[in-house]
C-alpha cells in the first residue's frame, strides 16, 4: 500500500513539475532557516549550563539606590560577603569569591615564563624567554567545588591553597613552554601593570593546569591566582563598604529562591551595620542563579527584566513563522490545485477507496515532500553555516548525534502532517456524484482558507519588513548621535611591561610622530567600565548619589574633544591639578553646588579641588540616562590614548608600533579604535537587524513563492475566460487588473492587520533605549509599498503572459 501510495506521489510530482519546484523550494528554505536559527538558540541556551551543579550554583548580586529612587543592579559585592553567608545562612552549602581584572584596568596582564626580575634566573637556561598577553582571575580555594572547570594537573584542594601558586590553562601553558607536562614548580613572572592590581606583580609557582574554559562559558580566564594574593595587597579595600569581587554561593537542594533571596535583602545591614569606616552599607543583595546570568543580564529596580532571552524569543518566534509560512504555502498550491484532481477522488471514490486511505495517500504525498525538502534544507544548511557562524560571531557546529536526528524526525514528522493534513481532508471530503457531474468547479480554487492563508503569510512578511526598517533607523541613531566627544580616529592600548615605567616619555615621543594629533592616558574607558560608587562627600551634602568617573592625565579632555562649560582642564600650568577634579553638568545639578569652582570635596577620603565643568557627554551606553560623573587627575594609568589624523592612519599606526616595540620589544602592539568599541556595545542589535534583513527577506522571498504559484494556477484556470474577454475587446491591462486584483486586496488586508501589531512591538522594544528614534508613519508607508510593489511583480508575469496569449488557443482549451 505505502509503495503504491509512494508511485502516484511521485508520478503527481513529475506532472505538475512547476508546483512541485515552488513546493520543494519554499518548504526547504523554511525547514533551512528553522534548523540554522535552532542551532543558534540552542547555543545560547547551553551558556554555562555545563557545571554539575548548576541548579544549586547561584551568584550574589547587589542592588543600589540611585539618586533618582531607582535601584541599580550590580555583580560586584563586599569581600567579605561570602565567608559571611556561609557561616550564617544554613541554605549555604558552600561559597567562592571570583575577582576579575579591574574593569578601569588593563584587560589583561603579561607572563613570561620564568624569573624575569634582574637578579632572578630562569629555572631552565635552556628556556628561550618569551612573554604573552593573558587574562587572569582571582579566586579562593575552593573554585573548583563550585564550578566545573577541569583541572588536568594538580590536586584540587591543594592548587590554590599557596599564596605564590598559579594555575595556567592548557592552551597558555603551550603557548609559553611548547607543552603541558612536567609544568608543576616552574615559575612564571606576572606583571600585571598600573591600577588597582599592579601590587600582584611578582614570581609565582605553577601548581596546576586546568583545561581552557570551553565556548559555553561566559567565564573565560587564562591564568589563576588565590584571591588571597588580591587580598593580601589591597587590604585597605577588604570591608563591607567595599564592592570588588563576585559572589558565588551553593544553595542546598530544594531551597526556595524566593525564600532566600528574602532572607538575605538586608544580610548586610543586619549583621554588619557599620563597616569600617563607621559608614552604614546602603546595598541590598539577591541571589540569581548563574546559568540565568547570561540570558537574563538587564535589570529593572532591581529585579531580572530580559536581556539575550529577548533576542532567543524573538527568533525562536521567526523561526516557526517562517516554517509556518512554507507549511502555508503547501496547503495553499495543494488546495488550489485539488480542482484538477476531483475526479481523481471521484472515480477512486466510486472504485471503493475510503476517504482513510485518500487521506493515506496525500499524507504520504506531503511526507514525500517534505522528506525531500529536508534533504534539499540540509545541503543549504552546510552551504549557509560558515555564513551564519561569521553573522551569529559564534562557532556554530553540527553534531549529527541522537538528539539531532530526534529533532529532524520531530521536523519532518510536524512540517509534513501540518502542511499535509488540510489538503488531504479537504480532496478526501469530495462527494463522487458531485465531483462526476463537475459541481465543484466554479469553487475548488476559492476556498476562503486559501484567502485567509495568504493574508497570513504576507502579514508576517509585513511585520518583519517594518521592524527591518525601525531596527536599521535605531541603530543608525545610535552610531551617529552627538556623544558629547570625538571618538573617531583615537587609539587605544594598553599601558603594559616596560611601557608603564616611562609613560610620560612614551607619550611625548608619541607626540612627535608625524599624523598623531595629541595623546594622553585614562584608567578605565568611555564605555561603561569606570570607577564609581557613592564615596563622594561634598559641601551641603544630605543624601547618598552614585557616581561614575574617570581617572585621567594631562591633555586628556583635549583629546577626546570633551568641552568645558566652565573652569580649566588639567592643565600642566597649574601646579594644584594633582589634587583637582571635574564635574559633569549632572553632578553639578545633582549636587546642588553653586559656584562650583574652587570648592572642595572630599573623593574616598582624599580633599580635591573642583577646577572645571564639562558638558554632559554619554560614557554609557544609550541604554542609559547621563548621570553624575567625575573625571579625577591620575598619571601612570592603565590605557593610552592618541589622536591620529584623519586620512593618515597607516603610516602613523606603523610609527606607533615602532616606538611601542622599542619599549616592548617581545609583545605584539594590540590596539583598539574608539569607534570600534563603541559599536561592540551594540554587537547584538547588529546582529539582531542584519538577521532580521535576512529573514525577512526569505519569508518574503516564499510568500511570493506561494503568490507565484496561485497567480499561475488562476492563469491557467480562467484561459477560456481571459481568450472570451480578449475577443470582446477586453484590453491587456483590464487582463492583468482582472487577475491581479484579487490578490492585492488580500495583501491590503495583511498589511492592515500588520501594521498595529507591528506598533505595538517595536514601540515596546524601543522603550528599552533611553534615547530612541520615534515610530513614523513613512516607516509602515515604505514597508506598505515594498510588499506591494513584490506583490505585483510576483503576480504580473502570470498575468501578462495570460493577457498577451492568443485568445484562439485560450478557446480551444478544455
């Protein structure tokens, strides 16, 4: 029976070659575009779920109240906070401290492999000296209790117990001395350059070796350190008004996050009302679970409100409309074209075949189909994927394992039964005697469904085309807003080795290069990672205001083109700068200072003078509100910056690298364009639209498909009556106005109900920017025109070609 009902479907198939290509086609790309968006999100989803005891592992945030009554959600927490929920909350198995570089520091410090101090020896003279860049974490002995990161050698309670020991990972170990083994009790020097870590610089012992974090962490580390050595050097920030490292704790099984969470609001100013310094601590603390951390980043007043869920929703959502719509198309041509298959029904109807095994044998048509179809979608699976891995920046691999083929069975299975299940009911449903007598004519092609069907998929279509057009205008925005400074053709590297001891040289023989503008030096970047807190006192104060700031030399502001409202900028010609700091208009505001100038405030303790304005700029991302913000003088500091000329970076970047090796001879000259890192604040809404142009173009691209396939069944449908209409007089264009007509309404009508539903998502997406472009009526009026203007070109091969045939042989067709 299966055989025979395979042989018809593919003599069906044979016949109608035209419909069947434009089947084939359609469902491939759906099922094509399904698979490589599944990957995609299932990538996302897999993001530090690899620990064995990630639903236990929980990390400790700390919300802070702004000065506007909104709260702030941070991962950094007091040192002292997790020996503290391990001694005093029983729900509390276990709790680590992971401290990463300093976030207004270098990125990453360098290692060589051996005893780099003038006195010291390299333990194999053999050894050829060399140094690399690496990034390091601090962490207490127990990290790997908590996370399950492999460690190849070493003991696990032993590895991190010493205060000289280092762990390197496998891939820096290779790096530094061509191997992995016999590794434990050589040295390395760490030199970890300016800022707040610098005091770690020095020899240390390998005591292990642990595998390189894998792609699904979002914890990526090259080197470990005990967090005893950070500890041990910067003791006057271990207190409980301090916010330094992350917290990370190991909940008993079956406790209640809400519970806990409740529980530990206000651990810090219950149990430690006061910290050192005699202040109380204003934060309050909840518990996230770490494999949440990834997908659900962004916080409102305090509580976990989106972040990458959002993006996984959003295209799990246009994967399967978009297989939806190549399922549509399938029904739509196979109910379309059941007219020219009613007395097929009739005459088996009549011969005793019951509509079961009717619907049998179209169901095995539509299974056929779509087993051909996902062969078809997997060879544009493997011709697409190095693509998608450069748009999606992710290392997307096919694993053809069980679960794999699970999913393609699962696919197939659902893709075939819905896009098959309508057409085999509705040509199974026919009644013989009607059928034979030609009853069914006049309607088998004008099944209200097939209407309905069409109006879906071009309302999807529509929708996809306008949020293209609002996504591109909002990242357009974002790119070319007035920042408040120049960040176009300005360096930026690290303050590292052998530099960091003549800095002040290196940026004035940097000076000297013909192309380079000006330079200077800051702790931190424009971008979001600064130093802040509400450790500010001014005159007149009466409430608590977080600050962001900057640390920043000699010509800084001049070379990021700030502008002052009022005061100087640091300045070589005023002795005091080294005690001065400059406000931003918002501090001002919020400060209530006035006449600013040459007032004094008090910044963590130290006395410094306001010497200057500067109008407000955004050193956050747009997500963000401008706040209070402070740029304190500093020298020596962890990032340089030059300002290159317009027109001659080649040439001044080859100079730059020159004077850069003569300091650093061993290590590669790395650098940064502003720009660049401005618009990795944005990587994801990139993607998100560069995506979205492609799948809106393919769910265009197969509505059009299934239009195709409709305008050209029409066509051949109504031959007789175009070549009667044509001998009447009936003109070209009245042809091609009677045949198009009834499909632009459809699209009038998919447009209508797209365009609301469109508002009301983008204005909520927009909502998530502070500074975003406004919803415009050109925007739908252009996406309107676009699926129109393609409607029509779909539809107007079909029906020229019909209107310029001779009417002679339209007559003769039966």
């Amino acid at each position: 029976m299966l055989k025979n009902y395979l042989t018809i479907a593919w003599r069906h198939f044979w016949k109608d070659r035209q419909f069947t290509l434009l089947n084939w086609i359609g469902l491939a790309s759906g099922i094509a575009c399904a698979f490589l968006i599944g990957l995609w999100v299932n990538d996302e989803m897999q993001i530090d779920k690899f620990h064995q005891q990630d639903s236990q592992l929980y990390q400790v945030m700390q919300n802070v109240s702004l000065d506007n009554g909104s709260l702030m959600t941070i991962e950094n927490t007091p040192d002292l906070l997790a020996d503290a929920l391990k001694q005093r909350m029983p729900e509390v198995l276990d709790a680590a401290i992971v401290k990463t570089p300093d976030p207004d520091g270098n990125p990453m410090g360098i290692i060589s492999n051996g005893d780099q101090s003038p006195k010291g020896k390299d333990q194999n003279p053999n050894t050829k000296i060399q140094s690399l860049k690496a990034k390091e974490l601090y962490v207490t002995p127990n990290f790997f209790d908590l996370f399950s990161f492999r460690l190849l050698q070493g003991k696990k309670g032993q590895v991190l117990a010493g205060r000289t020991n280092v762990l390197l990972s496998d891939q820096l170990a290779l790096k530094l001395f061509h191997t992995t083994q016999d590794l434990i009790g050589k040295t390395i020097t760490w030199d970890r350059g300016p800022g707040q870590t610098g005091t770690v610089n020095g020899l240390y012992t390998i005591s292990g070796i642990f595998e390189t974090p894998p792609a699904h962490s979002s914890l990526q580390f090259d080197l470990l350190f005990p967090h005893a050595v950070y500890a041990d050097n910067n003791k006057n920030n271990i207190n409980w008004n301090s916010s330094n490292p992350a917290t990370y704790v190991l909940l008993k099984k079956g406790t209640d996050l809400a519970a806990f969470n409740n529980k530990i609001k206000d651990f810090v100013k219950t149990q430690f009302p006061a910290g050192s310094d005699g202040q109380k601590w204003a934060g309050t603390l909840l518990a996230q679970r770490y494999s949440d951390r990834y997908l659900y980043s962004r916080y409102v007043n305090g509580a976990p409100a989106g972040g990458r869920i959002e993006y996984v929703k959003l295209f799990s959502v246009i994967a399967l409309f978009i297989l939806v719509i190549a399922c549509v198309n399938f029904m739509n041509l196979s109910t379309a074209k059941a007219s020219a298959r009613m007395k097929e029904v009739g005459i088996k109807k009549v011969m005793g075949a019951t509509r079961s095994s009717l619907i049998g044998q179209y169901l095995s048509e539509s299974m056929l189909m779509t087993l051909l179809s996902l062969a078809l979608a997997i060879v544009l699976v493997g011709l697409l994927l190095p693509a998608f891995r450069t748009l999606t920046g992710k290392a997307l691999i096919i694993h053809p394992d069980a679960s794999l083929i699970f999913i393609l069975t699962a696919i197939t299975l659902v893709t075939g039964l819905l896009s098959g299940s309508y057409p085999a009911l509705y040509l199974s449903g026919f009644k013989p005697i009607a059928v034979l007598k030609g009853r069914l004519n006049a309607s088998a092609g004008e099944s209200g469904l097939r209407k309905a069907l069409v109006v879906f998929q071009f309302t999807i279509s529509t929708l996809l085309i306008v949020s293209v057009i609002v996504v591109y205008k909002q990242i357009s925005l974002i790119q070319t807003k007035d920042l408040g400074y120049n960040k176009n053709d300005i360096v930026r590297f690290s303050n590292e080795g052998r530099l960091e001891q003549d800095e002040q040289t290196f940026l004035s023989e940097a000076r000297t290069i013909p192309g380079v503008i000006n330079a200077s030096d800051m702790e931190g970047d424009m971008f979001g990672n600064h130093s802040g807190g509400g450790g500010i006192d001014w005159p007149g104060k009466t409430e608590r205001i977080e600050f962001s700031g900057l640390y920043a030399d000699y010509d800084f502001m001049e070379t990021m083109g700030l502008q002052l409202k009022e005061g100087h900028p640091f300045s070589r010609r005023f002795g005091a700068d080294s005690n001065g700091v400059i406000f931003n208009e918002s501090a001002i505001a919020a400060m209530h200072l006035k006449d600013p100038i040459g007032k004094t405030v008090s910044l963590w303790g130290r006395k410094q003078q306001i010497i200057g304005i500067v109008k407000d700029f955004h050193y956050e991302s747009l997500y963000n509100r401008i706040g209070p913000f402070f740029l304190s003088f500093r020298r020596n500091t962890a990032n340089l910056l030059v300002k290159i000329q317009a027109g001659k970076e080649k040439a001044t970047l080859a100079q730059l690298e020159l004077l850069y090796k003569k300091y650093n001879p061993g290590l590669p000259f790395e650098y940064n364009f502003l720009d660049e890192d401005y618009k990795a604040l944005y990587v994801s809404e990139q993607r998100v639209a560069l995506l979205s142009r492609y799948f809106a173009g393919l769910a265009i691209l197969i509505s059009c498909l299934g239009l195709f396939g409709l305008a050209a069944f029409t066509a051949t449908r109504c031959t007789r009556e175009i070549g009667i209409r044509k001998v009447i007089g009936a003109s070209v264009s009245d042809i091609v106005t009677l045949l198009s007509a009834n499909f632009l309404k459809l699209v009038v009508i998919a447009i209508a109900i797209a365009f609301p539903l469109a508002w009301l998502a983008l204005h909520q997406w927009l909502r998530s920017f502070v500074y975003r472009i406004e919803l415009e009526g050109w925007m739908f009026a252009l996406a309107g025109l676009s699926i129109i203007g393609m409607a029509i070109l779909t539809v107007s091969y079909q029906s020229i070609r019909s209107a310029v045939s001779n009417p002679a042989d339209s007559l003769r067709t039966e």
